[in-house]
C-alpha cells in the first residue's frame, strides 16, 4: 500500500492505542501494600544476606540470574548474526583500503585525537575493570563494565589506523574469549550441583559471602560479574571489528576474469 | 503520581512508530526503533518509583532505607546493552540490503523478486 494510506492507518492504530492507555492509567488501582511485597522483600534481604549493597546486581545475577543468562545469550547471538551477516573473504583475499580519515599512511589523523586517546586508554581500562569488579558494592557489573572496556580498542583506532586495532584485539582471540564469557556463567551456574547442600539448583549462590564492602563479597557474584563484562567487551569488539572491516576492506578482484557465456543465439 | 513518566512514554513510542512508519532510510528506520525501545525504559522507571526512596544501593546509607524496586532496573540495565547489539544486527542486516538491492530506501527495497 502506498504511503499515505500507510500513515493513515498508522495514525488510526496511534489515536487507538493513545485512547486505551488513557484509560488504562485512569484505572489502575492506587497504591496499596500488597503491591510492595517483592521490593521490601528484596531491599530487606540484599546486604544481610549476600553481603552485597547493590541491590540491583544482586537481583541481576543472583535472584534473577537465570533471566540474566537469558539476556547473555540474546547478545551472543545478535554478535553471531551481524558477524556472519558482515563475513568475508579471508584475509589474504582482500585488500585494505585507505582509511578515510588521513589521504597518506603516514600520517595517522590529527595530533589532537592521538594525543587524547593516548591520555584516555589507560583510564578506560581501569574504570572498565573497577565498574565490572564491583558490581555488586556499588552501581555497575558486568554489563556496564563490559561496555567501557569495549570502548578502548575503538578509541585506539580512531587514534590510529585499523591495522593497529586488528593487532589489539585478534579476531580468534576474542572469539575465544567471548565464549568463555559466556560459558564461564553457565559453568558457575553449574558448581551449585556440587556443592549445594540439600537444595541443588541451577545458578545458587554457594561461595563464602565474604565482608561487606569488599569486591570479593557476596560469593558467586563478582565472578559471573567478570565472566559477563569479558563476553559484552568482546562482544562489543567482534561488532567493531566486523563493521570496520565491512567498510575498509574490499576483494581483490581476481586475476582472471571469469568467462561469462553468451546469451543464447 | 507517575502520570507525567507515563506519559512520556506513551509520546516516545508513538513518535518512534510514526519514524518507522514514514521512514525512508533504513538507518532512520534502526534508530526510530531505538527510541521506541527507549519508551520502555521510561515506563519501566515510571512504575518503579516510591516518593521519597532512595535508588537500591546501600552502601552508604543503612539497609532499612526504603529504597525504589531493584527487579525493574535490574530487567532494564541488561536490556540497553541487549538493545545495543540488536540495532547493530539491524543495521548490518541495512548493510547487507544496500549491497544486494542498491537502494537503502525501504519503500524501494525489493527483495522478493518474483
């Protein structure tokens, strides 16, 4: 259908839903203490517990760490799908191209970006390790985490040039080291059937809860924290690393062009 | 009360489908799409907010503060770094159409060629 019947519709369907939800809000019942029962029960239960002052990374990967591995693996897969959407040739296939930023490959871009992203490398690691290390003292884990420390290999290419960034992060290398993110959580899922006591279930909390405050609290949690902030930091990479290579390289062509036949006669 | 996070929300998603809707660049389309998912977000916050609360972390303040729902953020902090990877399967799936048909107009787009 053309384009003004579709935004008709789509205006019908918007005064539609605009008009239900309305009514929807008017409706909904006023505050009353059965609708704060997990909150309290949860906000009661965190720090004595676990030992763990974020409540949030405590829900994230300890009362809810199976929806938590579920989110894991919608990222890994979405990262599988864009890597084999974006594949390409092998390496000795292809040739690069200049990077558009600098005309000569002598010169890799501005003085200003070098020099900043030279001061900016070493902090994002550290802020990226501290972030995903104390996941479950103060806002943070592996999810935000993961996203800085993803952020250093993207700032050193556009500092430098992409074969500088291929050498950083290999591409085996954090393919491999995205699947240990990932398998590393189900496999601390999986020590609860050793040592669980008399409840053996899937992703308990079962190492020493340590002291507050400490990054080492709260058992399991500052380990599946770092397994996932290494799966969304290589993650992260893998999609840098193929979208830079979908747009700076291109084939060879080949040496001899293929003999196409003629139409029929 | 929490009308007005409501009805930000509510604005967000519309104005988002209507970018879908009218789009005509498949990277416009990708980004409409984000807003919407950010509409979520702010519905989600919306709900789960109690006056005068502090956010879920206790680290400085004592366990017994009331504090606002943990579940919600939790469901929403693992969903914009889920999203991230999604828009970008959506947009190498945009490269992958510009390669094949040409055109990154989706009213032009077309893939199922008879």
């Amino acid at each position: 259908m053309n384009e003004r019947w579709r935004l008709l519709l789509f205006v019908l369907g918007a005064l539609g839903v605009a008009a239900l939800y309305v009514i929807a809000f008017i409706a909904l019942p006023g505050p009353d203490p059965l609708r704060d029962r997990y909150r309290l029960a949860i906000n009661s239960r965190t720090v004595p517990e676990h030992n763990a002052t974020d409540a949030v990374t405590a829900v994230n990967f300890d009362y809810r760490g199976f929806d938590t591995l579920g989110e894991e693996f919608i990222l890994f897969v979405s990262v599988m799908g864009a890597m084999a959407l974006l594949r390409q040739a092998e390496e000795k296939k292809t040739i690069e191209l200049r990077d558009a930023i600098d005309a000569s490959r002598d010169v890799p871009g501005s003085t200003a970006i070098r020099v900043w992203v030279l001061a900016m490398v070493a902090p994002k690691v550290l802020f990226g390790f501290y972030i995903v290390s104390h996941g479950q003292l103060t806002p943070g884990g592996g999810f935000q985490g993961g996203v800085i420390l993803a952020t250093a290999p993207l700032v050193i290419y556009l500092g430098a040039h992409f074969k500088l960034f291929k050498k950083i992060v290999p591409h085996t290398a954090v393919d491999v080291a995205e699947a240990i993110g990932v398998a590393g959580y189900v496999i601390i899922g999986m020590l609860a059937f050793f040592w669980g006591g008399h409840t053996r279930e899937f992703l308990t909390n079962v190492l020493p809860m340590g002291k507050a405050g400490s990054p080492a609290a709260s058992g399991t949690m500052p380990l599946i924290s770092l397994a996932t902030g290494l799966e969304v930091a290589a993650g992260f990479s893998i999609l840098l690393y193929a979208f830079l290579q979908e747009l700076l390289t291109k084939e060879k062509p080949s040496e001899q062009p293929e003999q196409r036949p003629e139409g029929h006669a | 009360m929490i009308y007005i996070t409501s009805a930000v929300a509510a604005w967000l998603f519309l104005i988002g489908l209507y970018g879908v809707v009218t789009s005509r660049h498949l990277i416009h389309l990708c980004l409409c799409l984000t807003v919407v998912q950010a509409s979520t977000y702010v519905l989600l916050i919306g709900i789960s907010y109690r006056a005068h609360a502090i956010a879920p972390i206790f680290s400085d303040l004592p366990p017994t503060t009331p504090a606002v729902d943990p579940v919600v953020h939790a469901l929403m902090l693992t969903d914009i770094v889920v999203e991230a990877t999604v828009v970008a399967l959506l947009l190498a799936i945009t490269v992958q159409i510009k390669k094949r048909t040409g055109t990154v107009d989706p009213n032009h787009v077309d893939i199922l060629k008879g």
